[in-house]
C-alpha cells in the first residue's frame, strides 16, 4: 500500500472521529490506530491556596479545587452517569470526580455534606491545580 493511501485513510479517520481502521489490499493488512486528542477548553481562572485540596468557605458554601493538574472526568466511565449532579446531595467521602494525571485516575471526595449547587468545569477539560471544579452549599 502506498504512503499517499495511508495518508488518506488517517486523514479520513481524523474526519470521521475513527480510532481504529484496518485495511486489507492484495494480501496485506495494514491497521490503523490513533488516540483522539482530548477536547482542551480554557481552564477557569486558577486561584491557588496552600491547601488546594480542601474546601475553602466562602459565603454559604464549600469550593472544591483540583489537587493537581489532570482531565476532568465527571463519570467513572465514557458512557456511565456522572458520580454527581447539580442539586444532588453528597456525603463527606463521597466520590466527586476523577481528575486523571500521568495516566492516573485520581478520584476526588467530598470534604463535607452538602448539595452540589455548582459543577465549575467541562467533562473532559484539562484543569490546572487550584482550578475550582465543585461549589457545595452547605
């Protein structure tokens, strides 16, 4: 198969949003692979504490800061539901999210009870360490 088929094919892939493609021409195979780039947002404006991992009051509510930087992931899976929704109410321990970092999935907890009245940033956004990911009213 010539390069400019290849090239082609990758090319037709980026635009279908195909991760996988295989390709059998006169007897030989040739299989296609690519990770698709996550979708990278402007994160929200950083404010950085000494303790970024813990809930800092302000007002009548509790913010949650991303302890490192990473992607966001609001569900434990692709296809499965958030671990938390606006309006839910959670338990101190309860898992909020994942913010994965380094291939590390690092699940995020909640510091009090409360209800989630804000959900700060996008389901695949990268976040930098301090980013407000939660406000939870207490």
């Amino acid at each position: 198969m010539k390069e400019t088929d290849i090239r082609k094919y990758a090319e037709l892939m980026k635009e279908l949003g195909l991760t996988g493609l295989e390709i059998t021409e006169d007897n030989q195979v040739v299989r296609l692979e690519r990770t698709p780039a996550p979708e990278i947002r402007p994160a929200a404006p950083v404010e950085v504490s000494a303790a970024p991992a813990a809930p800092k009051a302000a007002g009548n509510y509790v913010s949650i800061k991303s302890p490192l930087v990473g992607l966001f992931y609001a569900a434990p899976a692709e296809n499965a539901e958030p671990y938390v929704s606006v309006g839910d109410t959670v338990k101190k321990g309860q898992t909020l999210c994942i913010v994965e970092a380094m291939k590390l999935m690092n699940e995020i907890s909640a510091e009090e009870d409360g209800v989630v009245t804000e959900i700060c940033v996008a389901n695949g956004q990268m976040v930098e360490y301090g980013t407000e990911l939660f406000r939870i009213q207490r």
